[in-house]
C-alpha cells in the first residue's frame, strides 16, 4: 500500500531514518565509543580508544564518513591516525608485523612451557617470513587472505592438522594486537580451520612390539618400555629422573610436559625388572635415560629422537627407509614434497596403552587416567581414580618382552 498526502503526491514508505554520528560511554570503560553508520546503513560501535569527548566526536565523524567513501581499514586507519596526531599530538597505537610478532614472542616465552613455546615461535616466524612484502608495514596491512595462504602452503607440506594448529597461534597474536589497539580487528579470525584427514597412526600389536623390543639397543629398550607401560609422550619418558620414581611403592609420578597435569602410574612389571636392573645413581636429578635427555633438552625438541625411533622401527621391517633427502631434512620431508607420514610411531604407543587396557578389562576412565587423556566421564561426575584401580588395570597388562 502507497500513501498519499492531502495534496495527492505520493509518499516514501518506510524510509530508514539517518543518523549522525554520535558517541556514548560503556559501563566499566575510560574510553568513548563511536555509534555510526556504516555505508550500507548498519548503525555500528567501536572504541575510540580516546577520554577526550571532542576527540572522540571527531573520530566517530571521520570513521561514518570512511564507511561512506568505503576506503580500505589501511587507509582508515591512517586517517584516524593523522587525525588523532593532530588533536592529542600522539597517534594511534602502531607497529610493523616483524616487530610485533618479536614482542610477543617475548612475552609468550615467559609464559609457556619450552615445548609450547617452541611451537608458537616456529608458527609465527613461519608466517612473518611467508609475507615478506608486509614484514616491515604495519599490522594492519596483514589481511585474511595473507593468512589463508600461509595456512594453505603449510597443509601442502605437512598436513591439515598442522595447518590448522599455526593459523591457531596466529589468532591468539592478532587477538591481542586487536586487543592492544593496533588493529580493528582480527585477520586470522576470518580464516577456517580446514578438514583433517583421517589418522593414519594405529596401535602396535604384541608381536609387533615385541619385534622392535628386540632391535633396540641401550636406553631405547627402557624408553620404549616406559612409552607403553606409562602410555606418556616421548619427552616426557626421555627426561625422566630418578626423583619422579618410588621403588618401593612401584610408582612414578610426573608432571606432562605439554599440559603440566600430575600423574602418578604404578610401574608394571616390566619397566619395574628394566629399572631394578639399571645402576643405582645418588642423585635424584639423575636421569634414567641421559643420552635422550640431552637430546630432548638440547635440541628443546624430539625432532631427533623420533628419527632414532623410525631406524629403530626400520630395522624392525615395520617403516621404509628414507632417502638421504628426507634424512638429511630430519622430518622425513623431501625438498618438494609432502611430510612422508608412518603409520606407526613412538605416540602410538600412547594408544596402545589404551587398548591394551581397555583389552585387559580397565575401564575408559581409568585407562584415561593412566595415560592423562582428559576424560568426559571424570569430568561430568568430578570421578577420582584411586591408585588400586590403576595399579590392578596396569598389572593385568601383557609382557612383551619374554622369549617365545
């Protein structure tokens, strides 16, 4: 329906009231937010980072009529900056890629565990030096674009998981950038996590076990048994010391390395006759397994015992040899390709600590327990897994290591 006056022209129906520019306060901020409208009509809000009520007026003005002209947040940014220099006599918060992923490297490196660190330090550098053209400009320039193809080339060499994990590490550091004031908002929030494709990895089994228990010389014995019978991650059972075990109550108790969770795991019979047979050391910060914990310390990675693991798992005709390319990368990687990826590795025996619980009758919750894996269940009923429960589930577990 059309209305019409009294004169008989026709009326505007429901035409879309413009509004100015305007600013208001929010409870709990020292900061005035610009209300305006955006080129397609949206009334929007943001901080005008300023305390300064003409200040912030002029800001909530010059963005509507960014909007308006719809120049990019580059330039957008640049005007307000130029803007705010000429109010206050300070500009807007900046900083060029290179330099800000530095700082927060920095920070990040007080805070996380080496192994963690090491991880977000690798991700980011990675990134900075995929852009070279924008290293040395300002955050802002960084798009969702530059972002997705880093996350992309990173999928083409190793995976999609790994991909995944580094455009992760990128949405924590542009999230504090946005939250610091450096950017409007967030490139790498913009960018989806891909698929992954399904794992690979399986369980040993015990004759395959038991195969590689018998091609592995000096502390790979030990260590192999410590990644089944304690289900632990690599580092963690290569830098094991003599403090983390009781002989007499046959525990060993640890903090993980990449989620600082406390486990206490009765040892099983077989890591108990491996350990009773090793020589006794005065220390207690001695290592069980010192030429892997120098290793693991030194490299702050396992980038080297992993490859120590694949010839072990070679020698036992259960991976292919790799070229001299892919050795010689250390990641079993060739120049041009793909991350070469065994089906078999030092972390599987995490999972096959857990089947061979679950085969042995413990129940989800305790085998979870024992290899740290979170579980719903303890979750949702606050359950505690006392030690009796553990020790009866790790004493039903086979031992591989006998003849026949």
């Amino acid at each position: 329906m059309i209305d019409v006056d009294k004169h008989g022209w026709t009326l505007p129906v429901s035409l879309p009231v413009l509004q100015m520019a305007s600013i208001r306060k929010k409870t709990g901020s020292k900061y005035w937010f610009a209300a305006y409208s955006r080129e397609d009509g949206v009334r929007v809000q943001t901080s005008t980072k300023s305390t300064d009520r003409k200040v912030a007026q002029r800001i909530a003005e010059e963005l509507e009529e960014a909007h308006r002209r719809k120049i990019t947040e580059a330039q957008m940014r640049l005007v307000l900056s130029n803007l705010n220099e000429r109010l206050v006599g300070q500009s807007l918060a900046s900083a060029t890629l290179k330099d800000f992923a530095a700082t927060w490297l920095a920070g990040k490196e007080r805070e996380l565990e080496r192994v963690s660190y090491l991880a977000y330090k690798g991700a980011i550098n990675d990134f900075v030096a995929s852009t070279p053209n924008k290293a040395n400009m300002g955050l802002q320039y960084v798009t969702a674009a530059d972002v997705a193809a880093f996350r992309d080339s990173t999928t083409k060499k190793a995976s999609a998981k790994t991909g995944n994990n580094k455009l992760k590490i990128l949405r924590t550091m542009f999230q504090t950038a946005w939250r610091d004031g450096y950017i409007t908002e967030n490139p790498a929030a913009k960018v989806t996590v891909l698929p992954t494709e399904e794992s690979i990895r399986r369980p040993f089994t015990l004759p395959e076990l038991k195969r590689v228990y018998d091609v592995a010389n000096g502390e790979w014995k030990g260590m192999l048994l410590g990644g089944l019978y304690l289900g632990q991650r690599l580092r963690d059972i290569a830098t094991l010391r003599w403090s983390h075990v009781d002989m007499a109550k046959r525990e060993i108790a640890l903090t993980t390395s990449k989620t600082s969770r406390r486990q206490i795991i009765p040892i099983a019979a077989p890591l108990l006759a491996y350990l009773d047979a090793l020589p006794s050391s005065d220390d207690p910060k001695a290592f069980l397994f010192p030429v892997a914990a120098h290793l693991a310390i030194h490299d702050g990675d396992v980038g080297r015992l992993s490859q120590q693991f694949y010839e072990i798992l070679v020698t036992a005709g259960l991976a292919k040899e790799r070229t001299v390319e892919e050795k010689a990368n250390g990641k079993g990687v060739g120049r041009k390709g793909k991350r070469l990826r065994n089906e078999l590795t030092f972390h599987c025996l995490r999972h096959t600590a857990t089947s061979l619980l679950k085969n042995a009758g413990a129940s989800e919750t305790v085998a979870r327990d024992i290899v740290g894996h979170d579980s719903a269940e303890v979750s949702r009923h606050y359950t505690h897994v006392d030690e009796a429960s553990k020790r009866l589930a790790i004493d039903l577990l086979p031992d591989f290591t006998t003849k026949g």
